[in-house]
C-alpha cells in the first residue's frame, strides 16, 4: 500500500492526499514533526520536506509535483481525451496554486495589520486570475473534479478555515471563487484529505496570540475591505 510521510498542515501533502481520496487509492499516511525530523525521514527525503510518498513497490518520491505527476500516469488519470493543450493548461494552473501555498501561510502567521494587508493583497492577485478563468461551475471545468480543483483545494479551504474562526475574508470580491470554494467544501474532499484533528492544529498555528488574526482585532477592520460583509512543505 502507498504509504504518505506528512506534516499535518501542510497545503502540499494535502494536495497529494486530495487526489489519493478523489481516486480512491489505498494509503496510510505518517506524521512527522518538521522541528525534529527523523532521520530515517531525512534519509529518504533529498530536500528534507514533506510530502514523501512512498510506492507500492517502496520507492520514496519527493516534490507534490513530481508526486502528482506519478500519481496521474500510474493510476486511472482523473480526465480522459485530455487534449496534451489542455493537460498543460491544467499544470499551469495547478502550477499557480502550489506557487501560493507558502504565500498564504506566512500572510496567516502576519504579527501585524499592515503585514496582513500587504501580504493578503499580494496574494489576491492569485485569486483575481483564477476569477477571470472560472466559468459557469461547480468546479474548475464544469461537473467534475479535476487537478485544477485538487491544487487549488489547500488554498480555498485554509480561506475556509481563517473566515469561519475570524473576520477576514481571503475570497472578498471573488463571488465566483467563493461559489467554486463552496462547491469543493460541499464535496467533503476538504475532510477527508486532512487529519480529524486538522481544524484544531491549524487554528492553534495560524490563530495563536503571535498572530495578527489570532488577536481578534482584525475584527474591527473596515468591512468593506476585509470582512466580506454580505456573508511548510513543498
């Protein structure tokens, strides 16, 4: 069986983890600390982060790309009659998802206001080009699941996460982001591709006193900018 080396709130292993669940592939799944990683971990891991995902003849992959690249080819792939166009679309836009998944962590450990803006604003960018691309839903192409959604997964539910525990809205001004963030949280792909103590880690990281949101001053922001008032890895 697969086996997934994994930290608990890493974007990157959930990525993996997503598309493991949305093909229905066996797996189990071990949690390492990234403070004091085991050295058997270090062993098998080049760049010494998670995720690892170990085959089902025992070879030990690194990268999310190079694992979901595997993932693809070895297993039933998630389209068929995938015109090679699209499948390069499809990786550039999963590619730039993955590509903000760190700038949406350090943007929720911001200490301060002016951090939280400046960071979250860079980030939005992100989130107007997926915008524009999004069409009539529910997911990225219409009906059904595919990479896109899965990259794209981490980022719409760790936005998911910060609104329902704070004031602050990643999505503001994305009604059709929000719409397809809606739809994939619907699916259950979010819970079934973390721990079920997820919720609770997360939150004690990203909304810990030595945050900006974590102090509950964010809401006192301007609601019109923030609030949305109408509603470590690789």
């Amino acid at each position: 069986m697969i086996k997934v080396i994994s930290f608990k709130i890493c974007p990157f292993v959930q990525r993996v983890t997503a598309l493991l669940e949305t093909k229905k592939i066996p797996y189990k799944i071990e949690f390492i600390s990234l403070k004091d990683k085991p050295q058997w971990f270090l062993d098998i891991s080049p760049n010494g982060q998670v995720p690892v995902l170990i085959t089902e003849s025992g070879v030990a992959l690194f990268e999310s790309d190079a694992i979901i690249e595997y993932l693809e080819e070895a297993y039933s792939p998630l389209e068929n009659n995938v015109s090679f166009e699209h499948k390069a679309l499809d990786r550039a836009w999963s590619y730039l998802a993955a590509k903000n998944y760190l700038s949406q962590c350090s943007t929720m450990r911001s200490p301060s206001k002016e951090m939280l803006d400046e960071r979250s604003n860079n980030l939005s960018k992100a989130f107007d080009k997926i915008e524009q691309a999004l069409d009539q839903g529910p997911f990225f192409k219409g009906e059904t699941l595919s990479n896109v959604d899965i990259a794209w997964l981490p980022l719409l539910h760790r936005s998911a996460m910060i609104q329902k525990h704070t004031c602050f809205d990643f999505l503001d001004r994305h009604p059709k982001v929000k719409a397809w963030q809606k739809a994939l949280l619907e699916s259950d792909l979010p819970t079934r591709s973390v721990p079920d103590d997820f919720e609770q880690v997360f939150t004690d990281f990203y909304l810990s006193d030595q945050t900006y949101l974590g102090s509950g001053n964010n809401c006192e922001m301007d609601s019109s900018t923030q609030c949305g008032g109408s509603n470590c890895c690789n």
